[in-house]
C-alpha cells in the first residue's frame, strides 16, 4: 500500500521569503508524484507533477519539487512567497497504470504574513 | 461549464436520511472520481469510473455508499441511512483518459455534507 505524510501541518512565511513544504511517500511500487494546491473557496487545483526524467520539475507561480528517490521525498520550494500564495497544498501519489486513484497527504496550510 | 460543476455546494441532513450528491464532469472527460474530505484531513479516494462503468470502488466505506454514472457523464453519489461520521466534502473530480492513467485530475468546488 501507499502512503504520504506531510511533515508539517501549517507553515507561517513572511511574504518574499522562501518556503519549503515537506512530502516523504511510501510505496513498493513506481508512483507518479503530484502536488495539488486548495485555495480559500475553491476546488483542487494541480501545481506540479512528476512522472519520469528530471528530477527537478516546475510548476504554475513559481513553486518547483525534487524527486528524491532514496529519501522517498517530494519537497515543493518557492524561493519568493506573495500573499496571494495562502492556501492548503497537498502531496499526492498515484501507482503507475491504476487509473489516476491518488493517495494525498494531510495537508499543509501555508499562510503569508505582509 | 468549463469546469467540474457539483451539486448541491451544501447539504444539511438529519442522522439516517438519504442524501444524493451530484457530479457534471468536464465534458469529453472519461474517467470520473469520488473523493471524501474530512475537516484537517487530505481527500480520501472512493470510487472511479471510466465510462459508465466503476473501475475501482474500493474506498467506499460500508454498502450505504453507492455511485452510478449511467451515460458516462453526470455521476450521483448516494448515501443511504447517513450518520454523523459522513459529515465530509465530497469531492468529485474528471480527466482524460491520459491524464487518469498519471493522476491528473480536474477537481470541483465539493459537496458539503453536515448529518446532525
């Protein structure tokens, strides 16, 4: 079976700080990796995905993870956070070829203080 | 519309009524989902259809939990004798084939459902 933990369940930044927002994944299988973002009021929204190759992908608003494979991780970073960037992101996981079922994390609330 | 559309955005219910939750995909999207979120808690997979027919229900909970989609469009999901741990947002989402078989979905807005 898989699973996904989101390591800290809200983030406080000040706007134009970096921020990190932890993802480790277990699974005995290939997974594809998915990081969603929930804004106040609105539906799931994809952010970035992994699905093979680089290890290092880009998203929408400047947020980037890197698959780290030994470490089981997914970290998202943005090295600059706007207010407009408040919102619950969830980590995800989806085994290859099973239909698009995804395993998402407890989420993490990321709130941008000015 | 252009995007996942789901009725009613919020349902109060008394403990053991039926509730029916709706779903209007994306159009052209074949493959449909139904997840569950809990307060604090990440979605929770229940059922995925491809077409008409359920690909995959093993996340519905107990046999009061029933999904049809019957012309491989809209989807209802249905709630027999609620109770209060139901109290969730059901979330429904669509994609391509392609995009189901990575696991990039297009979600709606939800279904929030309170079981006094």
């Amino acid at each position: 079976a898989q699973s996904v933990t989101q390591l800290d369940s809200q983030v406080p930044v000040f706007e134009e700080a970096p921020v990190e927002l932890r993802c480790n994944y277990s699974s005995s299988v290939s997974v594809y990796l998915f990081w969603y973002v929930q804004y106040p009021n609105q539906g799931l929204q994809l952010l970035l995905k992994y699905l093979s190759g680089s290890t290092l992908v880009k998203g929408i608003n400047g947020f980037e993870a890197e698959f780290n494979k030994s470490q089981t991780s997914f970290h998202l970073r943005k090295p600059s956070v706007h207010i407009s960037d408040t919102a619950e992101y969830f980590c995800a996981v989806s085994v290859q070829n099973q239909g698009g079922k995804l395993i998402f994390g407890q989420g993490t609330e990321l709130s941008v203080k000015p | 519309g252009a995007g996942v559309s789901q009725t009613p955005s919020n349902k109060v219910t008394e403990k053991g009524k039926y509730v029916e939750l709706r779903c209007d995909p994306i159009s052209g999207h074949t493959a449909l989902y139904w997840y569950r979120q809990s307060l604090g808690q990440g979605p929770e997979f229940l059922i995925y259809f491809q077409g008409t027919g359920a690909a995959d229900d093993s996340g519905l909970p107990n046999d009061r939990f029933f999904a049809v989609r019957p012309e491989g469009s809209v989807s209802t999901l249905k709630i027999q004798r609620t109770e209060r741990g139901d109290s969730a947002v059901y979330l429904c989402a669509s994609s391509t084939n392609g995009g189901a078989n990575t696991g990039e979905l297009f979600f709606g807005e939800g279904s929030r459902l309170t079981v006094l």
